[in-house]
C-alpha cells in the first residue's frame, strides 16, 4: 500500500460513508484528481458555479451534460470530439444519429471554458470540463459525489462514423448495448450503474415510439408494456408526427437523481426499449435492476465506480492532444 501514491474517494450521499478507489500514479492510469491543484486551483470551483447557475435557469441541463460525457467517452476515448463543429476536414459528430436534434448543453460548457480561459489560459482541457460538469450535474441533483481523475487532452479531431456506431441506441437488443460496452472495456455491471443516469432527463417520442406501435416489426406494441401507461405514452406520441416530444424517463422523480428508475423498469415503465431490456434480456442485469432498486446505496456506489472507469477510455494525456482555446474548435 505504501506505494500508492493516492486514493479516490468516493462519498455516497445516502451512506455517509467513503469509498476508496486506489491506483498508482495518483488515479486512474495518468489521470488523477489534483492535476490541476498548482497550475489552476479554481478551475474545480469555476465548473461548480457555473454549472450551478444553468442548473438554477433550466434543470434539465444537469441530465444534457451527463450524457454529454457519456457521448463524447463512446468515440475516441473521453477527448471533447463531440464539442468540435464541423469545419474544414472535421465532421462533427453532432450530426451523429445519437446527437442530432438531442444533444444539448454545449453552451454552458462554452461558458465554462471561457471563464477557465480568463482564470488560467490553455491549461483546463475541454475533455476535463465535461467530466467534471458530468460529477456536478449528478451531484447537484441528489446524486453520489466522486472524485474526478483529471488530465485529459482535448482531441484534434473528430468520429462521425464512431458516433453513428459505438453509441447504444435506444432501441438496440440487450446483446447489441452490451457488446457496445464491452468494447469500451466496460462491464456488464457498468452497463446497468451508468443505465441509471436514466434517473434524471427526458427522451424524445422519437426514440421508442416502436415500443407503442410496432415493437418487433409486426405492427404490434411491446406487450411487455402497461396498458394504461402505454395509453398514456400514446397520447402525446402518435404513430407519426411529435417526433420531438420529451417525456420523462425516469416516470416518479425526473429531477431527482435516485433509484426510482430501476423501481420504474422492474414495474415494466422503463421508456425506452434499452431501459427495459435490463430486466427482461439477461438474468444478470436483471438480478442488477433488482438490487439497485432495492438499495440506493448500493447503487450510488456503483455509479461513482462506473463513471471513473467510463471517463478513463482512451484519454489523450502528456505530449498527445491539446489544450483547446475554444472547445467547438481545434487550435491553429
């Protein structure tokens, strides 16, 4: 143990009791939570107010910035590529299938970068202000605190194809999200805990409207469905039109981040066809759902765990990268 050079400390709000998560090199490979103690010790504080008062004009945001960073970890590594526009070679991957027309929250996080900007210039990447926007948004909505390993690079380019095709799409098998998961070298436990992030934002009708009127080709809705919450679903999703639509995806409490959405999927009102099948395509995840539903300290814990480990895929660090000026474009 003396060789460790530092622990991460995972803090459930419900358990009051810490977590450590110890690695060498001071976090998760070469990333770790004091990176940025000496060359910008505000930067952590900056990120916090700032998201505090997007959060305080329009609370969906927190849900938006949480999905951001799990958009950007699917392509590339956690590199900020989603925040890059199109321009010149770069197609942005806010074109992608997944982010299209859902995507959002990219204007706080300007605002962020350009205050880092004024306070510390070209030394807080972008890839870092998602991750740690992404640990606000959960906590200022009820959700367990963690410490953030810090570090990344921001990308010079971008994947559109990647984000048409790492990113679990709502209405994909269990089989298919799985593998999608598997080959960002996270788990089946990792799946379920980040599932959870479910627990706060909207969806689009868009994005299980197959589940109302046309489940598995055959013109027929999902009968694993409720009948009164299907009606209730069909009444502002029709069978076209509305596309844009939002409703809740977690039906109790969809500004509170807590363990209602596993509740939710074992009484079958997941939304989306991807929420659902946590119960209904594996044994594994389902004893998962279970659990988590159960007991929110349990699975405060292991969201923590599961968005250190998502923000450690492929992150750019040391001479590879850069330090982006502005986050929607690489550096001349």
């Amino acid at each position: 143990m003396a060789n460790l050079l530092s622990c991460v400390f995972v803090l459930s709000l419900l358990a009051f009791a810490p977590l450590c998560l110890c690695s060498r090199n001071g976090g998760y490979g070469s990333l770790f939570p004091q990176f940025y103690d000496h060359s910008c010790p505000k930067a952590k504080d900056i990120v916090k107010s700032i998201l505090a008062k997007a959060f305080a004009r329009e609370a969906r945001i927190a849900a938006s910035i949480l999905r951001l960073h799990f958009h950007d970890c699917f392509v590339q590594g956690c590199d900020a590529s989603l925040l890059l526009d199109s321009s010149g070679s770069i197609q942005s991957e806010k074109n992608s299938n997944p982010n299209r027309n859902s995507a959002r929250g990219f204007e706080v996080i300007d605002e962020i970068k350009s205050a880092l900007e004024r306070e510390c210039p070209q030394t807080v990447s972008c890839a870092d202000i998602l991750a740690l926007a992404a640990r606000d948004s959960t906590v200022i909505t009820g959700g367990p605190y963690w410490e953030v390993p810090l570090g990344r690079k921001d990308s010079r380019s971008a994947s559109l194809s990647g984000s048409n095709n790492n990113i679990p799409a709502p209405n994909n098998t269990f089989q298919t999200i799985l593998s999608r998961f598997q080959n960002q070298g996270l788990d089946i436990v990792d799946l379920v805990a980040l599932s959870g992030g479910h627990t706060i934002g909207n969806s689009r009708c868009t994005s299980f409207r197959q589940r109302l009127y046309n489940q598995n080709g055959n013109g027929q809705p999902d009968k694993t469905l409720p009948q009164p919450y299907a009606a209730e679903l069909r009444g502002r999703c029709p069978r076209s039109g509305g596309d844009n639509n939002l409703f809740f995806l977690d039906l109790f409490s969809p500004t509170k981040f807590d363990n209602s959405y596993f509740r939710n999927i074992v009484a079958y009102k997941g939304l989306l066809n991807s929420d659902q099948v946590l119960l209904t395509g594996n044994d594994m995840s389902a004893a998962l759902v279970k659990k988590y539903g159960e007991d929110s300290e349990a699975f405060f814990q292991q969201f923590a765990k599961s968005m250190i480990k998502m923000s450690n895929i492929s992150p750019l660090t040391g001479s590879t990268g850069e330090i982006r000026k502005t986050c929607r474009k690489v550096n001349n």
